[in-house]
C-alpha cells in the first residue's frame, strides 16, 4: 500500500485535519494540480473516492456476466471472437480501478466483501437481463455510450491513479460504443424480424441507460463536493442531457423510435444551442434496483460470490508464494 501516511486513513484523526490544511487542499484542487496516493488529503476526499472507484470496479466486473452469456450464442465467430474480446476488456477496467483504490489504503478483498454483502454497490444497468441479441448491440451503444460520456471528464478527475487509469478505459470502451453501434446498425439494417427484435431491445434499455448518470442534481448526496473537489466535473443532470441530445439523432439515422412520447427538440435549451426536453423519469424503479431488487440482481451476487469463493485458493496460493519469497530474501539477506 501507498497510503500509509495519509490524513484521514482507516483509523487516523479527523481533529488533523485543521482549517489551515483544509484551505491548502482546495487550493491544489482549484490550481489543477493531481493528489497522489502519498499526498495529505481530507478523510472525506478519500472516501468519496474509494467510495467512487469502488463501485467503478464492480460495475465493471459484473458488467462482464449479462454479456459474457452470449459468446457462445453470438451469431458468427466474427460476432464471438469480438464479444469476447470486449469482455475481457471489462475484466481489464475493473483490475485497473481495483488497483487505483487500493493506492488509498483499502485492499480488494475489502472491496469485494462490502460488495457481497451489500454494503457497496455496482452499476444498477447491470440488474436487467439480456433477453436477446440485439441487447448485446444496445449494450454496446447506450451503455457503453453512457459510460463514455460519464467516464471521459474523469480523465481530468483531481486524483492522479483515477485520472491515469480512465485514458486507457476511455479508449476501450470508445470501441465498445463503435462495436456495439455496429451491431445495431446491421440489425436495424436486416430482416424485418431483426428491426423488431432492436426495436425491443431499446424500449428495454433506453430508461434504464438514463439512469445510469443517478438522480437528479438536486437528489444526488455526494454531486456537490465531489465537484467541488474535481473528482467529478459535470453534473448528472448536465452528463444525462449530453447524452440524449447525443443519441437521439443516431436513433433517427438507424430508423428506431427512442421510446419517449414526450421526447421533443427545444431550440431554447443549452442557452441557446438547442436540445432534447424527455419524458419524466421512473425513479421509483431506479431506487428499487439501486436498493437489490432488480430483476438480475440476485443472480448477479451470486455469480460474484461464486467466483469469489471458487478462486480463494489461488490467492492462498499466491500469499504463499509470497511468503515463502519473503522468507528466502531475509535468509539471503542475513548471510
């Protein structure tokens, strides 16, 4: 670990954390300047952002499992060698991001028990099921694409480990967008049965990908000083809209209808610039997944458990290994 040292680490003082060292803080905030795993920070800072990365991580590992189904029913080995290509990628992301947060002081076996038993939370885009092919290319599309509009500004994000590991995220998953886009396109292009079942599959998931970005600005417990801070740069509300006006006009170019009757163009939004007003958005079902009852969520836990538990002896195995080089290096070292 990195953080040994740091202001606010699991069981440090907070009483540290004067007024004085608060205003200095923020100044390297406001100055653009990157924290680092062994620079001073605020309990709070660091929590917001094991908080952050945490879930980051596991949302990106249980984002394997509703695509990681389909490989061996996608339509082609083109079509499979791809799928699995992009979810191997994912695996990447969450190993990048479990290593960005263990920078602060907490380990991945933390984080993955505060996610077993609910305490952390992942991506609630994960809890719907993958009912057809077609949602492999909205998956692509709209949830990659949310990703991407949320995951670009964290290039930028105040902490150094966090920022470095999105550029390499970023470009990924910009493929993924592309690849899933693609998917769509060919289908939207195809059979009459083809542009049904896409047609579906984005009255399925185009809610849910507006949930993604969270609640609404004035919802949100931790927008606020998370901005302050740097580790976000755009609001929900403001990453949602970028989004939508993005998206729409693709929607348009493929033929699909988004599935929103009050979906309309407003010349006067974005001061000026023109954009999308859209349907009210079901929190009710936002908060019910986001709280575990979303209609994969058990299944999802329990994927994660299985794995959890199916791969303890390779980290026993590992720790060993670890030990036993420990213990030759002492001998070597006391000759």
């Amino acid at each position: 670990m990195y953080a040994q040292g740091l202001i606010g680490k699991p069981g440090g003082s907070v009483s540290d954390e004067t007024e004085e060292f608060l205003a200095a803080f923020q100044a390297r905030i406001d100055a653009e300047e990157k924290i680092e795993p062994k620079d001073a920070m605020p309990a709070a800072y660091r929590r917001t952002l094991v908080r952050q990365i945490g879930q980051h991580a596991h949302s990106e590992i249980v984002g394997m499992l509703p695509e990681g189904n389909w490989i061996t029913r996608a339509p082609s080995l083109k079509r499979k060698a791809a799928l699995l290509a992009k979810v191997q990628d994912e695996g990447g992301h969450g190993l990048y991001l479990y290593a960005a947060a263990e920078t602060l002081g907490v380990s991945r076996e933390e984080m993955t028990e505060e996610l077993l038993d609910g305490r952390a939370k992942y991506s609630s885009i994960f809890n719907y099921p993958t009912l057809s092919w077609a949602d492999i290319g909205i998956i692509g599309w709209l949830v990659d694409g949310a990703a991407i509009m949320n995951q670009i500004p964290l290039c930028r994000c105040s902490f150094g480990p966090y920022a470095r590991a999105m550029i390499r995220v970023c470009k990924e998953e910009s493929f993924h967008q592309r690849q899933g886009y693609e998917i769509v396109m060919t289908l939207a292009r195809g059979s009459e049965a083809q542009r049904e079942m896409v047609q579906d599959a984005l009255n399925r998931w185009w809610w849910p990908s507006l949930m993604m970005f969270g609640p609404h600005d004035a919802d949100s417990t931790h927008s606020d000083q998370s901005m302050k801070w740097k580790i976000k740069r755009f609001t929900n509300d403001d990453l949602r809209q970028k989004f939508i006006d993005a998206t729409v006009p693709q929607a348009e170019f493929l033929g699909l209808s988004v599935p929103d009757p009050d979906l309309r163009w407003n010349p006067d939004k974005n001061g000026g610039k023109g954009g999308y007003d859209h349907g009210a958005i079901d929190w009710d079902e936002f908060w019910r997944v986001v709280k575990g009852h979303g209609p994969m969520a058990r299944d999802r836990i329990k994927a994660r458990r299985k794995a959890w538990e199916d791969g303890a002896w390779v980290r026993d195995a590992a720790r060993a290994h670890a030990k036993k080089r420990a213990a030759r290096k002492a001998v070597l070292a006391a000759e």
